[in-house]
C-alpha cells in the first residue's frame, strides 16, 4: 500500500513540476556605467509640457490643436480602441478567478384539467374538470473553477495586457503625427 501512495505521490509530483512550459523571462545582465563620461551639472529641470505645441506661445496654434483633437473621429477610434482593448483584459482575467453562478427560478402555473374514465362518467357529484395549480422554486448554485496548469489563461491574460498597452500607444502615435501635420502645416502656411 505504501509503495502505491509513493508512486501515486511522484506522478502527481512528476506532472505537476513540469506545468510551465514557457521560462521566465530573464533580460540579459548587461554592464552599464552608473554616470555620464562628461556629465554637467543640472541647475533647471527641462520644462514639463503636456502639450508640446505650447512651447511656440502661439495661441492660433493652440486653438487649432485643441480642436483638431477634439473633432477628429480617429483619435476618437484610437480612444475606443483602447478603452476595448482594457475592457477585453479585464474579461480574460475574470477567467482566472472561480465562477459563480446563481439562476432563480420561480414558476407560478395554474392548469384546467378535464377528468376521463368510468368514475366521472357514472357519477354526477364528481366534477368532470379539475383546477391545478403548481408552484416551482429552484435556486440553482454552480461554482467552476479551471485549474491552469499549464499557463494557457495566464498566458492569454498578460497578451491581452501587452495588446491594450500596444493599443495605447497606437493612440499616442495617432495623436503625435495628427498635432505634428497640424503644426507643419500651420507654420508652412
């Protein structure tokens, strides 16, 4: 009997310890100076600007920047894209966590029922139709759980992450290259 739970123990410790397919990611150590060859001393930060167009205190071009962002339906695209793309991660990872579902049900049903047979034919007392009435609860609980021992839901929750970051940064692109045009444009004119 030992000799089966010791067996059954190191299959179990066998396939389990081999769940990962995939290593971690180790970036390379890679050696770097801790300072500059040449460094100057910093006496101001640079200045912090959210709006890079700004720095030419030109209020046309700030005016048309702003409606230029406010008015073009690809940012707009790009910002729905991007709310999906987070949206879609979060539903990837509720898969990670037990599901828990409960269904109620309650049925109220009232049925008419005519009576056959030698009883309700010979007899004149005994009605020939009967009233049923018939009350159904139920209060179903299911709870599911998938065990992911091979990363497969981890792996599809950390790619839909990547994919909402890859996202936003698509809205950065559409958003640098709409108020770059805008501006070329504007100075060219």
């Amino acid at each position: 009997m030992s000799r089966i739970l010791a067996f059954l123990i190191a299959t179990i410790f066998f396939f389990t310890s081999s769940c990962r397919l995939i290593p971690s990611y180790q970036p390379p150590a890679v050696p770097v100076a801790s300072e500059w060859k040449h460094q100057q001393p910093q006496t101001s930060s640079p200045p912090q600007v959210d709006f890079w167009w700004e720095v030419f205190e030109d209020e046309t071009l700030n005016t048309l920047e702003h409606q230029a962002i406010q008015n073009n339906y690809n940012l707009q695209i790009a910002v729905e894209r991007v709310e999906q793309a987070r949206d879609y991660a979060k539903i990837i990872r509720s898969q990670l966590f037990p599901q828990i579902n409960l269904l109620p049900v309650y049925s109220n049903t009232m049925i008419l029922s005519k009576l056959f047979g030698e009883k309700a034919s010979q007899r004149e007392n005994v009605k020939t139709y009967v009233r049923e009435h018939q009350l159904l609860y139920q209060l179903p609980l299911t709870l599911s759980y998938e065990l992911d021992l091979w990363g497969k839901l981890r792996g599809e929750y950390q790619s839909a992450v990547l994919q909402a970051r890859a996202e936003e940064q698509d809205f950065q692109t559409a958003l640098l290259v709409l108020t770059t045009d805008l501006a070329a444009a504007y100075f060219q004119l």
